[in-house]
C-alpha cells in the first residue's frame, strides 16, 4: 500500500516532506502550522518571508529546520464558508499541487495533515473523501511517489480515514 493512515505529531516524521495547513501570508499560525513553525525553528519564518505568500489551494517549498522531514510543503487551505465558494475545489487543489511539487522535487514520501478541517473549519467528512480521492488517483499514476501518509491528529479523523481507505 501506497497510502497509510497514522494518529501522530506532524513534527516528529523522518519523511522526504510534511506538508503544513498554512495561510496565505506564510507567517505561522495556530493548529499544526503553529507545530511545525515551533518544531522547526526560525529558519523556516525567514524562508517563508523570502517566498512572501500563497494563494488559497497553492503550494510552495522551504526546508524542515530542525525537525527529521526533509522539507516542508506549505500549502493554504480554503476557509470553509458553507461550501458555496469553490471550497471544495480548492481543497483538492492543495492536495493535488503538493504532490506535483513533490515530484518536480524528486520527493518521494510525504505526509499530510487534515487540511482545513481545524481552524479553517472544513467538514471532516468531506476532507477526507476529497484527500483521498486526490491523492489516491495521483499516485497510481505516478510511480516517483512511494509513499503518502495521511496524519491524523484526532480520532474523528483517524476513523474517517480509516473507513474511506480500509473499509
Ligand atoms: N500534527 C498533525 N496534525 C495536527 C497537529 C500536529 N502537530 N496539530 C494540529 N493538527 P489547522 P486549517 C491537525 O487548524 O484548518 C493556522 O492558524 C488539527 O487537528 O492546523 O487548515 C494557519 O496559520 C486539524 O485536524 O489548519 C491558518 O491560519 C488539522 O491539523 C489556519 O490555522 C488542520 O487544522 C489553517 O487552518
């Protein structure tokens, strides 16, 4: 299996890549964005400054810092506002233009938080069809791609995934 579904701390995966729920001014936050920035150290606040934003569903690369990734994907979540505003699409955009980043950079494992589901407040339920509809199809297709692990920090998430990808 290409995909695994782990309840874990982002911060701590040795992987080529996690990828963080950031905002569009890049500058750290809340959720696992505040983690990562904590976990990683400065360096990774002025790489981001250097870089200067992105846009909702984009995504954009620095290095990890002080933690066991190898890079960060910082990819900016759509704020769910009922569902009427491109939400959906723009969700699977980040999932889908983290990868291609990962490939044009020859990264081959990537772990995913639960986009957009916290702070940003994009139902759970449908985040996770929408992960793994992107994600699965992708990778099929593109054998640079060893592994993607989907991060489940909560246990509504955890079993969400666990149901979409397992039965
Ligand atoms: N490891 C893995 N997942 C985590 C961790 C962690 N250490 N900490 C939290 N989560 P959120 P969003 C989960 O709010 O909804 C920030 O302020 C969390 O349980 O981090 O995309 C940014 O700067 C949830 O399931 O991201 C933005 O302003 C998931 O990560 C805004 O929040 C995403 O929740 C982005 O909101």
């Amino acid at each position: 299996m290409k995909i695994e579904v782990l309840q874990e701390d982002i911060t701590t995966l040795a992987v080529d890549a996690i990828v963080n729920a950031a905002n569009k001014t890049l500058r750290g936050g809340g959720g696992v964005d505040g983690a990562i920035h904590r976990a990683g150290g400065k360096d990774i606040l002025e790489e981001c400054k250097q870089i200067g934003g992105c846009e909702t569903g984009e995504a954009v690369i620095t290095t990890a810092g002080k933690m066991p990734a190898r890079h960060i994907i910082h990819t900016v979540g759509p704020i769910w506002n009922g569902g009427g505003q491109d939400e959906e699409r723009l969700l699977k955009n980040c999932y889908a233009n983290s990868l291609r980043l990962a490939v044009d950079h020859d990264l081959q494992t990537i772990a995913f938080p639960n986009i957009g589901t916290g702070v940003y407040g994009f139902p759970k339920d449908r985040a996770a069809r929408i992960a793994v509809e992107t994600v699965e199809p992708f990778i099929n297709e593109e054998p640079s791609i060893e592994k993607v692990l989907f991060i489940c920090f909560d246990q509504e998430n955890y079993d969400l995934y666990a149901e979409l990808l397992h039965g």
